[in-house]
C-alpha cells in the first residue's frame, strides 16, 4: 500500500499530462487547445509539489522553527511559481492571437486556418 | 567581482524596458538606433567574453552566492568561449537583423524593438547559464518573445495561425523540459549543471533515463528534428524577414547546443560515455531530418518555406556533429553552425529584398520578375554555394570535420552522404529559383497552396532600386559565411577552446574552482572537396532538370517528382498544431525506447 501511496502521484501526473495531450491533439477551437495546454502544464505542478513533499513536512517558513526541523521543499514551490508566471504570460500571448484570428478569419477552428498546409 | 559576464544580459532587457515604456513618446528612428546600439554594445560585450575567457572558464555568481563545498544553490554564468562566442553570434545577427529594418518594417507602434532586444538578452543568457532552471527561464523568454515576433503582423491571418502552431508546439516541449528538471531535481536535489553532473555520476537508473528523456526531447522540439520540426515551416514562412534570420541563424541551433550541453555536463557518465546509448537515437533523427527535409525543401514553392525546410535539413546535418561529440567533431560542428547562420541569414535577406521590391514570396509569381536585380541574383547563386559548403564557404570545413572525427568506415560513409544530399538538395532549390526567377528561364513551374500564403510587404515605401540598408546585411552575411576559412588558425583555436567545452570534468572542475589540465587534441586531415563537387554537380543537375523539365524525355522527368505534385508526402505537413503535437509524442518514445534498450 506504502509503495503504491508512493508511487499514485506520479500517475495523476502522467494522466493529467495524457489529457492535456488528447485534448491538444483533437481540439476543434483555438481556445480549447490553449485550456488543453494548461491542462498539459498542471501535470507539472502536480509532479514538482509531489517531489517537494516531505511527510509531516511543516510550510518552509524558518521564523522561531528549531533547526532540523522537517519542512517541505521550498525550491520546488520556487520552481512552480515561476513557471506560473511564465505559462500565464504564453497562454495570454495564445489567447489574444485566438482573438485576433477570430477578428480576421471569422472562424476559431483550426481546421478552417490551414493555409499553410505542405 | 565585477558584474561583466552578467552585461549581454542585463542590458538589452533594462534597454528593452525603456523602449517599451516610451514607445508612445519616441520616434522611430530614436527607438531603432537605440536598439542598433544595444546590439552593437552587446557584440562588443560578448566578443570581449570570448576572450577574456580562452584560457580559463569564467565563474560569475549572482548576488555572490558562491557554493560551499559541493552545495551550489545559488545562480551562476559559466562563461566558456564556445557560450560566450555563441552570444557574440546573437548580438551580430540582431545588428544585422535591425540594420535591415531600420526606420521600414513595420513595428507594431515601436513594439517590435524591444522584442528583438528581448529575444537578444534570451538568446545570450541561454548560452552563459550554468543553472539547469535557468536555462529553462531563457527557454521560455526566447520563445515567448519569438511568439510575439513570428505573429507581429496581426493584420494577417497566416502569421497568427503560424504563431499559434509556433507557440503550442514549443510550450509542450517547455512541459517536456520542465518535466525533466524535476526529474533531475527528485533525482539529485541540485538545480545547477555541474552540481548535477556531480551527483549523477556515473549513477544509471530508470529515473535518470526518463529524465534524459524528457530533456532531450524537449530541446529536440526547440532544434526542430524530425519529427518533432513541424511547428518551423509555418514559422517562417509567416515571421517577417529580420526575425526569420534569427530564427533560422541561431534559435534553432541553440536546441541543439542545449542537448550537446546536458548530455555532456549533466548525464557525460550515467548516459554519455562515449555518448553511446545517445548516439543511436541523435544519429536515426538527424539522418531522418537531412533526408525528409532535404525532400521537402526541393517540394516548396514558397521562398521563405524552401529555406525554413533547408534549415531543418541543415539542423538535421549539424546534429550529426552533436551526436558524435568528440573535440574534433563539435569543432566541424560550431564551424558549421556559424557558416549556416550566416548563409541562411544571407538567403533570407535576399528573399526580404525579392519580397520589398516584387511583392510576393510564390516562385511561379516571381517567376522571370528578378532580372533587373543583378547584384541580388549573384548574392543569391552565391548563398547556394555557401550552403554547398563549396569553397571558401565554411560549411564544407564543417562538413569535413565531422566526417574526419568517425573512425567507423561504414558510418563515416553515410555521413559523408548525408552531408553530400543536404547540400545537393537545398542547393538545388536555390539555384532552381535562381533560374526561374532571376533568369526567367523555362516556364513558371508548378503552384501550390502554401506558395499562395498571402504576405503583405514588410514596409510600405515603392523605391525604384534597392535600398542599401536591405543590401549590405545581405552582404555581409555572404561574405561572413566564407570568414572562417580566411581566418589563417581559425580551426586550432576553435579546437582548442572546444577541447574543454566538451570535457565534463573540465566543466564541473571550472564551476568548484579547481585548477584541471586536459590533453591537447589534434586535428585530423580531412578531404572533402570531391563531396562537395559531386554535391554542386547533383544541384545543378537537378535544378536545371525542373526548370528545362519540357525538354526532357519523358523517362528522365525525375525532377518533376521532386518538385512538387507528386510528393504525397506533404500532406504530414497538415497545419493543425494537434497533429505536430502528435508527431513530437512519438518522437519522444523513440528517443526514449532508445535509451531504454541500448543502456
């Protein structure tokens, strides 16, 4: 049981990832495939809190904590947060070209916007 | 210490800010020189890098946080002279690239500066970085920018929907690269390359093999590899032309330094020695993208898109040197890399300068409408012999190079033959437009649908004669491309800096700061002007077998073939983002069922 506990979180992780992935490669609209995308990116929050995690782990704040105290890993939150940040910048850059493609094209569907075929 | 290594960064982002801010209030000719100027600087800056840092690698902390013992949390710039001359490539081709759209390209209310600055500092810090996060930061920066970029002109359909194949493509392969940090981080708890390479060791076990899995496939995306290259033709074909060059020049080139980079210095003794288990899956990719790409170069009819398939036909050649990795083999490989930059950079010019005067980018279009153009039309046969590699063209020295450093006789032919169909193919496309659209010989040739991808000319004034601020980037770059041979004891410096670039040891030693003395190598001699004559001979023949296609026997219409109407192979290129998606899955399970089995 330990050593299923142990290994379910990287499963979440691996079938968000496989969602994301299904959603990205069927998408009929431009907007579906960016939310497929982020879809796709909370597979990673879900493996980087996972490798973080320590059992019993408090929060990493180190204000009047002894020291040796079993905290989780603070770099992997790090590590999350910038990727928000820079993922929320590109899925804004995507979603406002969905916008103007819709403006110019009339159409949201990538299979009307395959001028570029060949 | 001083903060120097940290300037090809800082001061194109602190210079782009101020653009950005004041865009309203600055006229365009002040934001453009700005811009030049910051290139220039940071040239100056990089070039200075390079050689401060010949002898020794220089080590630059941020905020002085250095490593106690083997503990190295802080961020650090390893600067070696291969990074740093990399970042001096960056900073050339952005010059070039603003002098040409100096006060014309279109620049989206002064938007399109700071980006070029942005995509510079990105370039540059991805280069330097020595924290395996880090380089992910830059990742990201350099392909967001590039986004941005690729889709500057909104008032079209063609560039969003390519930026939109462009960004969906390259953020999975961002996922792919995040996934294997963390891998690598659950694996070794350190975030900087060296320290990592440390703890790895020679340590093999599943986790480090998926990791390496994940990270190779990722930058394998951003290098553009068959078959994970889908997102690149619609890039460029839709990206205005400054952009193009750096995309081509040196973007997609540094996929490839980032898999050369990890597979030495994180995994050089778990997965690398001597790079075997790597070789296998580097090798099958690469030969796949010469090959496919070489095809599909031949196939187009749309300027920008003969050279974005040329380019991943290319990409595909200088990963050979990648996978092969020794000193000598990584020399051929950077010659290579900077001849191609500059050639393709070159062409692009030239398809920009076809595109402001003649207003389109379709080749029957054009067909006959060239020949005024004399100085553009030599320029232009000139880029194909550059991309030969004939001499004086440093392609060839790199081709050389590579094919020297294999000491299996049946490999070293079939790179040679590689090396030998890349250049006969996308050399023939170019002198094939050459015939065709500066000669006006034959007739206009066959059309297709992505040759009619409508562009709006990139800037707006009708001049009678080419301008020179179109013409001498062009120039330069031609001329640039044959630096390399011209340059007397070009090829032992660079070997002798690169001897080091490519020694883990060397690199983990430089980062603790401990003194460490590696064997000088030697260069092999190498002999590669038959290939190089049979390749020229090849590209004629068939450029000029699709242009005279009339007059042939109906047997001997092979090029015909080649060219387009029968090539159902192009259907695999179908524009939905969906498909390439797909396409970089499966190579991701091939890259790792190869790890898998061969380790």
């Amino acid at each position: 049981m330990t050593a299923f506990l142990h290994i379910y979180p990287y499963l979440i992780a691996g079938w968000i990832f496989l969602c994301g992935l299904y959603g990205i490669a069927t998408s009929k609209h431009l907007v579906h495939m960016v939310i497929s995308l982020a879809v796709m990116q909370t597979s990673t929050y879900v493996l980087l809190l996972n490798i973080g995690y320590r059992v019993h782990g408090a929060a990493p704040v180190f204000v009047g904590v002894s020291p040796g105290t079993v905290t989780v890993d603070p770099v992997v939150q790090a590590l999350m947060l910038t990727d928000i940040v820079v993922e929320a910048t590109i899925m804004a850059l995507m979603l406002a070209m969905a916008d103007r493609a819709h403006d110019r094209a009339g159409t949201l569907s990538p299979d009307d916007l395959r001028m570029m075929r060949g | 210490m001083l903060p120097y290594p940290a300037l090809p960064v800082a001061v194109p982002l602190l210079i782009a800010a101020l653009l950005s801010g004041l865009r309203k209030w600055l006229p365009r000719w002040v934001a453009d020189a700005l811009a030049i100027l910051t290139a220039a600087a940071c040239l100056l800056f990089s070039s200075m890098l390079v050689v401060l840092s010949r002898d020794h690698n220089i080590i630059y902390w941020f905020g002085n946080w250095a490593p106690r013992g083997h503990m190295a949390l802080g961020i650090g710039f390893e600067v070696s002279p291969v990074g740093a001359g990399l970042a001096a490539l960056a900073a050339l081709l952005t010059l070039l690239a603003l002098m040409y759209s100096w006060r014309a390209i279109e620049s989206g209310l002064n938007l399109y500066q700071p980006l070029m600055l942005i995509f510079l500092a990105a370039m540059s810090g991805f280069a330097l970085t020595a924290d395996l996060f880090n380089l992910f930061v830059f990742f990201e920066l350099m392909s967001t920018a590039a986004f941005a970029l690729c889709g500057l002109k909104v008032s079209e359909p063609a560039p969003l929907q390519g930026a939109f194949n462009f960004a969906i493509t390259n953020t999975v392969g961002a996922f792919f690269i995040l996934t294997g940090i963390a891998l690598v981080y659950a694996a070794t708890g350190a975030l900087n390359m060296a320290q990592i390479g440390l703890q790895i060791g020679s340590r093999h076990d599943s986790l480090v093999a998926v990791a390496c899995t994940f990270l190779i496939s990722g930058f394998l995306i951003k290098a553009a590899i068959v078959p994970f290259h889908f997102w690149l033709p619609d890039a460029h074909s839709v990206a205005p032309t400054p952009v193009c060059v750096l995309f081509s020049g040196l973007m997609v080139e540094l996929g490839a330094y980032a898999v050369l980079r990890i597979s030495i210095v994180l995994f050089g003794d778990a997965v690398s020695p001597p790079l075997a288990p790597m070789r296998i899956p580097l090798l099958v990719l690469g030969s796949l993208s010469v090959i496919w790409c070489g095809l599909m170069c031949f196939a187009q009819h749309h300027l920008k898109r003969i050279l974005a398939f040329s380019t991943i036909s290319h990409a595909g050649a200088m990963l050979i040197g990648v996978a092969i990795g020794t000193p000598v083999a990584v020399t051929g490989w950077l010659l290579y890399l900077f001849s191609h930059a500059m050639a393709k950079g070159g062409l692009f010019f030239l398809a920009g300068i076809l595109l402001h005067r003649l207003r389109s980018m379709s080749e029957p279009v054009l067909h006959a409408r060239g020949r005024p153009l004399r100085f553009t039309a030599l320029l232009w046969l000139a880029g194909g012999f550059a991309l030969i590699g004939f001499p004086p063209f440093g392609i060839g020295d790199g081709e050389d190079l590579i094919a020297a450093s294999i000491h299996t006789h049946g490999l070293e032919i079939w790179v040679s033959f590689l090396f030998f169909f890349t250049g006969a193919l996308t050399a023939g496309a170019v002198f094939r437009v050459f015939l065709r659209v500066f000669l006006g010989l034959g007739e206009k040739g066959p059309s297709d649908r992505a040759s009619q991808i409508g562009e709006v000319p990139e800037d707006k004034e009708e001049e009678q004669k080419v301008p020179a601020r179109l013409f001498i980037p062009a120039l330069i770059c031609i001329l640039l491309s044959a630096a390399p041979e011209a340059i007397a004891h070009s090829k032992d410096a660079l070997l002798f800096v690169v001897n080091r670039f490519v020694s883990q040891t060397a690199y983990i030693h430089a980062i603790y700061g401990q003194p460490f003395a590696l064997p000088a190598a030697h260069l092999p001699a190498t002999a590669g002007l038959a290939r190089d004559l049979a390749a020229l001979a090849f590209a004629v023949l068939i450029a000029s077998a699709a242009v005279f296609r009339k007059r042939l026997p109906r047997a001997l219409r092979l090029a015909t073939h080649l060219e387009g109407r029968f090539f159902h192979f192009r259907r695999i290129q179908s524009g939905h983002p969906g498909d390439y998606v797909v396409w970089a899955m499966v190579g991701f399970v091939f890259v790792g069922g190869c790890l898998y089995l061969l380790s």
